[in-house]
C-alpha cells in the first residue's frame, strides 16, 4: 500500500514500491513485505 494513500483512508494496493531501508544488494530486506 501507499503509506500516505493508507493515511487518507485508501485501501488500492500500490503498483511501484520504494524500500523503506535501503536494501544495497541485501535480498532478505529486498523481499521484505513489511
């Protein structure tokens, strides 16, 4: 979800992400869900 689509009271799932941490190469925080 888009975190402030989320704030506004908007459930559409986000088509693009962006990484909360940068995950420089690390694959277990790459596929990170959370």
């Amino acid at each position: 979800m888009c975190i402030e689509c989320e704030r506004a009271g908007d459930t559409t799932p986000a088509n693009e992400v962006d990484h909360i941490k940068p995950h420089r190469g690390n694959y277990a925080l790459f596929w990170d869900m959370s």
